[in-house]
C-alpha cells in the first residue's frame, strides 16, 4: 500500500437481501463499506478471489494508490538548503536562500521537478555569465547552490 495511507486488511462480503458484492475496509482510521457494484455470480466471486480488498476499495473511494506524491522544487529546494545550514554562517544561509530565490527558482519552476537534464542545468548555468553579468566567483556559488540541492533530490 502506499505510505501515505493507514489501511486495514479489508475484505469482500456478499450482502443476503441485494445479493451484491460489497467491499469494506478501514483507511486511515475511517471505515468503509462500499458496493463494488456487481451481483454475487460464480465468475464475479472468482474474481474477487483474485482482487485486493484494499486495492479495490481505495479505487471506488477515489483515491489512486499509483498516485506519486509531487513536490514543489521550491519548498525541496529551500528544504535542503535549510537542513544543512549548521554547516554555514549565518550570512552565508541569507545569501544561498537568496541565490535560490532570486536566480534558481525562477529559471526552473516551470519545469517538472524529475524532468530537469543536464542539458537544462548547462544552459542555466550558461545564461548566469551571458544575460546576468555575473562574474566568475559567483557563477561557481549558485552552482554549488543548484548542484546541492539536485544532488539531495538524486538521494531520495
């Protein structure tokens, strides 16, 4: 089951005055019973035999179980940058959240976060020289900014 989600073992039952096949389960603390919508046949109850209780009853409640959770590269990105500040200064924290803010997000938040290339890293850090001005030093300081945070995102 997916992380996110507290689930139950569940199981099927077939209810005596519809004869429908129902499911229930308890997901995150609530419990369930749903209809699966089918009658109690013998090719609907070899069916079920081959179906996840769970599976089944987190679909007919709307929740996708292959759903991946999105994360924003900004909030990540700040995340990272502010679980390793014990290992900077203080000025030095203002300056790489400012960096971030300033240079990074805005050249990559219309990307989706897993689809960032090399190719998109490079051309990047290509314009920081050629449309910001900036020099040498300060180049090599955002890309140390961009390489911690995507190298933190390749761990996870």
């Amino acid at each position: 089951m997916n992380n996110n989600f507290i689930c139950s073992d569940g199981s099927f039952y077939v209810r005596k005055d519809t004869n429908m096949i129902y499911v229930q389960g308890t997901v995150n603390g609530k419990h369930y019973k749903k209809s699966i919508g089918k009658k109690a046949t013998p090719l609907n109850k070899k069916w079920v035999e081959r179906q996840n209780p769970m599976q089944v009853l987190l679909k007919l409640i709307g929740v996708d179980i292959n759903e991946t959770k999105k994360t924003s590269f900004e909030s990540f990105g700040l995340r990272v940058l502010r679980s390793n500040s014990e290992y900077r200064g203080e000025e030095t924290q203002k300056d790489y959240e400012s960096i971030f803010n300033r240079l990074i997000l805005p050249y990559f938040e219309k990307i989706e976060f897993h689809e960032i290339s090399a190719l998109d890293v490079t051309e990047f850090l290509g314009t920081l020289q050629s449309k910001h001005g900036y020099c040498y030093d300060r180049c090599i300081r955002v890309k140390r900014v961009l390489v911690n945070i995507l190298k933190a995102a390749f761990d996870e």
